[in-house]
C-alpha cells in the first residue's frame, strides 16, 4: 500500500473518492456534489496531518471527515430538488466532523 509522503498522491486518492461519492449522489438522488475550495482545503490539511497514511487510512478519514457528516447534514437538511449542492465548510465539534452545505 502507498504512503502518503507527496501531497499529490494524497490529493489523487482524495480525488478518488470523491468522484465515487459525486457519481453515486448523481445516479442515485440526482444531486451534482461539489466540494467547495474551504473544504477541500480542511479536509487535506487533516488528512496530511496524519501522514503517513496508507489508502485504507485515506478512506477511513474520508469516511469520518466528508462523507459521515454529508449523510448527516443530507438527513437533517434534504434538499427541496435535485441539482446542485456544495460541501462549503468541514467543521469538528467537539470531537464530531460537521458538513456545512449551499
């Protein structure tokens, strides 16, 4: 399994995942994902920050960091339509990862 030492790996895999989460939002609830820059930059920062990871780390972080907290926020506050929907802002509160949604 890779180690994370260049931040474009971890960015690639990063990539990765979010197209799998974008394409499975689409087909599945006809909602067109888009990280925002804010996001995107906290949830690299955390990431790196835990280098070295393998992919498994990655996808676990992931998991905890964007994609629990997206179902979360999708639960509380579902869209009126499909179409699309920006993650603006990751946020951990007291020890929970929070998403912020547009």
């Amino acid at each position: 399994m890779p180690k994370f030492h260049d931040p474009a790996d971890l960015e690639r895999t990063v990539d990765s995942l979010l197209h799998e989460l974008v394409a499975h939002l689409r087909a599945d609830h006809g909602i067109d994902l888009t990280l925002g820059r804010r996001a995107r930059t906290r949830l690299l920062l955390e990431l790196a920050a835990d280098l070295p990871l393998d992919d498994e780390g990655v996808a676990r972080g992931f998991e905890n960091m964007l994609r629990t907290p997206l179902d979360q926020a999708l639960r509380t506050h579902r869209p009126a339509r499909p179409g699309p929907l920006t993650i603006t802002d990751l946020a951990r509160e007291f020890g929970t990862w929070t998403a912020s949604l547009a």
